[in-house]
C-alpha cells in the first residue's frame, strides 16, 4: 500500500468493517471492488467504488483484516480473522495518494469519507472535488 515510499490509503478500523461488509454481499465471486476517481460532479473529480470483473495488473491490491465473530452449530463464538481485497485504479494513484478514508454516521445514512492531501477545493454537498 505505498507509492514511492508514501503510505497510498490509511484505512480507520471503521472503513475496514464498512467495505468488510461490501465486500461480503458480493454475490459474484469473479467481481472485485475498485476503487478509482471518475471524471464528474460540479468540481471535477469523484470517487467511484464499484465491483467489476476486469482488474489491470497495475491495480494496487489493498488487504484488509478484519476480525469476524462466527458462531458454530454448537452455541459457541469463534473469532477469526478474515483477509479480503479490495483495487485501486491505477489510474487513480496519483490522486489518491495519502488518503485518509473513514466512515462517516448520522441518523439518515452512513458512508465513506475520504480526506485526501490532494485535493485542492470541494462543492458545498461533498461529493466532487478538484
């Protein structure tokens, strides 16, 4: 997870859990979850995480672990971690480079929130930047 030395995503513990559980509705098992930046919204640029069948060898692989609690068919817990991947964009590197990502809660909705070093101004909903 680095580029040229530099640490590429810092994931907070909740992001993990949060794309933990993206990641276990995938039906699909040819389908990976790419992160990448698109081209859109009223400032430029926006964050698209989307599973798809076609992963670049260039993608950077990102493993998370995450601590899963399963119980057995005789009444007991078993914690266990569980590695799972995730892609980022090669073409989204650059842009992505140092970002912190964390999850963001309120009683309407939940979702990821992405501070990134790189970007340079925002639109008033906070969905695009530039």
């Amino acid at each position: 997870m680095s580029l040229a030395g530099k640490q590429l995503v810092t994931l907070s513990s909740s992001a993990k859990y949060f794309i933990s559980n993206i990641l276990g509705k995938n039906t699909n098992p040819n389908d990976k979850l790419l992160l990448s930046v698109k081209s859109g919204g009223c400032n430029g640029f926006v964050y698209d995480f989307n599973f798809t069948n076609k992963i670049n060898k260039f993608d950077e692989v990102i493993t998370i672990d995450t601590l899963t609690n399963i119980n057995t068919n005789i009444n007991t817990n078993i914690n266990t971690n569980i590695k799972q991947n995730f892609y980022i964009d090669s073409h989204s590197l650059l842009y992505l480079a140092g970002t912190k990502i964390d999850v963001s809660e309120n009683n309407m909705t939940s979702g990821l929130v992405f501070n990134n070093p790189n970007k340079k101004g925002g639109c008033g909903c906070g969905k695009s930047f530039n």
